[in-house]
C-alpha cells in the first residue's frame, strides 16, 4: 500500500491589533493499512498589514495557512520521515520476548 498524508492546522498564534499570524502550529498525519505515524512542528511568520497580499484573520482559509507552512518546511522531507516511521512499524527490525 501507499502511505496517504493528511496535513493540518492545529493552531495559530497572532498579533491582536491587526490579526496578523505569528505562529502556525501544523500536524501532518500519515496512514498506511493500520499503520499510522504523525510530526508536528510550527512555522513563524511575520505579518504586515500593510502589505497588498495581507489576509486578514477572520478571511484565512486553512488551505491558505497551509501554502505558508509549507513554504517554510521541506514538505518533502517531512513526509519521508513518516514514511520511514510507518515502514519501520511494518518491517521491525527487532523484537521482544522470550521463548517459552
């Protein structure tokens, strides 16, 4: 099977004169079969209000939020990361246990 991500906001933090975004706190969950495995990280950001391309808090979309995350992170990488947790689940290498 293929591992199927699902990335997500899990917070922001902001400025409260102008609603500016400081801090996204994102998750990115990944699933294959009954395997699962999961990282969360947050990216800064710095506001300007006045900027032409400003989004004003009550108009972002979690779509949008997320084009930021990921301008800030190797999405890529990321995701391999998961991966790599999610075969190591399906393909231990070791194990426990006694023999009797």
């Amino acid at each position: 099977m293929a591992v199927t991500y699902t990335w997500s906001v899990a917070n922001m933090e902001r400025n409260t004169a102008d609603g500016g975004v400081t801090v996204v706190h994102w998750r990115c969950d990944g699933v294959d079969g009954e395997a699962t495995a999961g990282a969360y990280g947050t990216t800064s950001h710095t506001p300007d209000p006045d900027a032409a391309d400003f989004v004003a808090y009550d108009s972002l979309t979690e779509a949008a939020v997320l084009e930021w995350v990921w301008a800030g992170v190797v999405r890529a990488d990321i995701e391999q990361a998961i991966a790599d947790k999610i075969n190591a689940e399906l393909n231990p290498t070791s194990t426990d246990g006694v023999p009797w």
